[in-house]
C-alpha cells in the first residue's frame, strides 16, 4: 500500500473519531494542518481588494471559516475536506468584510441601483437582459453605465458565498455550493425538492458566455482574476467587471424566484 493511501486512510479515520468524540487535541491537529490553506485563500481573495485591506485580518477571518468546516465536516459524503474548507473559508472572509463595511456609501448605493434595475426589467421582460437595456432603465448612456460597473467591480465583496435560506432558518444554501463541476449546470440534475438550488442552477446557466466561463474558473477551477484574464484574453479589470455583473444578475433572478418558491 502507498504511503498516500495510508497518509490518507489515517485522516479518514481521524475525521471518523473527531466526529464522534468531538476530541479538541485533533481538532487543534487539522487546524494546525489546514492553516496553509487559510492564507492560500486569503491571499487569492486579496488580489481582488484594495491595498489599504490588511493581510493578516483576511486570515484572521479565514481561521473562523477553517473552524466551522472542521466541525461541520461530514467525511461520510466523500468529498475531500480541502475542497469544501476554501468554501467555507472564502465566505468567512466575505462575512467579515461585509460586517466592517469598508465599501464606500455611494459605491454601495450604485450597486444596489444597478441590482434593482436588473431586478425590474427581468419581472417585466422574462429574460436576462443586456447591458444597453439595464444601462436605459438607469438614465445611464452606456459608457457612464460601464464606469459604474468599473467602480462597483473594484470595491465589490459580491461573491457566490451569498447565503440564500430555502424556508427554514437552518437549511441555507450559498450559490457556489451548486457549483459542483462546469458540467453540472443542468436544471435536470438537481434534486427536485430543492427548489432554490434549482433557480440558482437554471440562472447559471442562463448567464452570459463569458460571466460563466468567469464564475466557473474562478469558484470551481481556483483560478486568480489575472489567470481568469490570460484564457479569456481580456484584462484583469474586465474579468471583475464580468464576475460582479454576473453576481447581481443571480441576485437578481434569486430575489424575483423567492417570491414563486417561498
């Protein structure tokens, strides 16, 4: 047997016993283990903030999320815990920047603008619509619409780790968690009691090309905003444009559908 397999077969039953036992000594071991991956997150999340965001308040964040993956964990799924640990710990992280709100008023106040103006032509017209039609129901020409969404794009904390409750205050779901592969962005694979994880699916796959492409590489393949820019062959820039035009789009659709499901 392979040192792998046996490296792999000792933590498998560590998992097993923590879940039992609950035991903090092994609780303390994987978030020694798992700390690297704490700042690996931290660090592709800076990327896409200002400077004046420190480093080390980023992890300091993150350890929070590294803690409740640890204890909610379930190796009975098997998926690989460092898989669903950057999930966790990526939205922790967006948790703590939305509560100190760093984001300029008037900056939060043109993406909530941008948000209901997609929000009321999409209940009106039953589609996703285009740039120039969200940019008209602004009284925005669309050069001054794509500077808006410059402006938002720079500062926005939107992400995927959104939670969205499904009715009961303890059964909530983020976006990305629908996410599983580019593949899986099929309305017919989701299980048909989950109503919202089937919106969030049918609206993923409604997206725009290149504001999948964006969401997939960035949620489910890892990559960094300027990696995201290189295969596309766009700058970093557009890349966070077309990510946060994305977001308030699945809001967006989220919020109409709520109304249907709930």
């Amino acid at each position: 047997m392979s040192e792998n397999v046996v490296d792999e077969r000792s933590e498998l039953d560590q998992w097993l016993v923590y879940k039992k036992t609950r035991d903090p000594k092994i609780r303390e071991t994987f978030i020694k283990q798992y700390a690297p991956l704490v700042r690996y997150v931290a660090g592709k999340v800076a990327m896409g903030l200002p400077q004046n965001v420190d480093f080390d308040d980023l992890v300091g964040y993150g350890v929070f999320g590294l803690i409740d993956a640890i204890d909610k964990f379930d190796p009975a799924k098997h998926v690989k815990f460092k898989t669903y640990a950057v999930t966790r710990i990526r939205g922790a992280i967006f948790d703590e920047l939305r509560a100190v709100d760093w984001v300029p008023r008037s900056v939060r106040q043109k993406s909530r603008e941008v948000e209901e103006a997609i929000n009321h032509l999409e209940s009106k017209l039953g589609r996703q619509v285009t740039d120039r039609e969200v940019a008209g129901e602004m009284g925005l020409s669309e050069d001054d619409f794509n500077d808006t969404m410059l402006k938002i794009s720079g500062t926005s904390v939107l992400s995927l780790n959104d939670v969205w409750y499904t009715g009961d205050e303890n059964d909530k779901v983020s976006i990305v968690e629908s996410i599983e592969s580019p593949t899986a962005l099929n309305p017919d694979a989701i299980v048909e009691r989950d109503a919202i994880k089937r919106v969030i699916v049918e609206a993923l796959s409604e997206l725009p090309d290149k504001e999948k492409k964006v969401l997939v590489l960035y949620y489910y393949e890892d990559l960094t905003l300027k990696e995201i820019g290189k295969v596309l062959d766009v700058t970093e820039s557009r890349v966070s444009q077309l990510h946060t035009k994305a977001i308030l789009r699945l809001r967006s659709r989220l919020m109409n559908a709520r109304k249907g499901i709930f």
